[in-house]
C-alpha cells in the first residue's frame, strides 16, 4: 500500500473489509448502466460496516479478511447479522495495532 492510501486509510471514520468472491461489472440497460459489485460478500461488508458504532472500532473486518492478518485483529464475536441464517465472527484491531497499519501487502 503507498502513502496515500494509508494517509487516507488513517483518516476514515468507518470501515469494513471481507475477502471473498463476487461479481462485478456494468448492471442495467443500455439507458441506465451502473458499474456496481454483488454477492454475499457485498452484503456481508455492509453489515459489518454498520458494527463500528457499536463495536467502538473504526474498522470492523470478516473473518476471511481477518484470516490474512491474524496478528494484528481480535475477534470481537460472533454476531447475528440481517440477511445471514448463522452467527458470524467479525475482528477488529488489537488495540496496538492502528487502520493504518493493516495492508494487504506482506510483511
């Protein structure tokens, strides 16, 4: 990650990541096209995203996200999320460890 993904990345109020597949492309007709993402894995970002409040976290991760950097992420429980039948483990940082400083690159 540059600097200025990770200035920016320090400056973000709320965040949420999930690693997984989904679809992407332009959805729609030839009037009205829209470049957008689907899939449970959309869903799911969006539903942790709404976490940080309670959570107290500026950023709320999946546990497929959270399995590429187990070192710097905690489990914060599993939670019952709208849309999903079980329980889902959601992670945020220990408390050392800044946004920041989790990237997708490897140490």
């Amino acid at each position: 990650m540059d600097t200025r993904a990770l200035t920016w990345l320090s400056n973000l109020q709320r965040l949420s990541a999930s690693a997984a597949e989904l679809l992407y492309g332009n959805i729609g007709a030839v009037e009205r096209l829209d470049f957008t993402v689907i899939g449970p894995a959309v869903n799911l970002t969006a539903r942790i995203e709404n976490l940080t409040r309670s959570l107290q976290s500026p950023l709320v991760v999946s546990g497929g996200f959270a399995a590429h950097h187990p070192d710097k992420l905690t489990s914060a429980g599993f939670l019952n999320l709208k849309g999903f039948n079980e329980p889902i483990e959601v992670f945020t940082p220990k408390t050392n460890v800044k946004p920041q400083q989790i990237s997708d690159e490897p140490e």
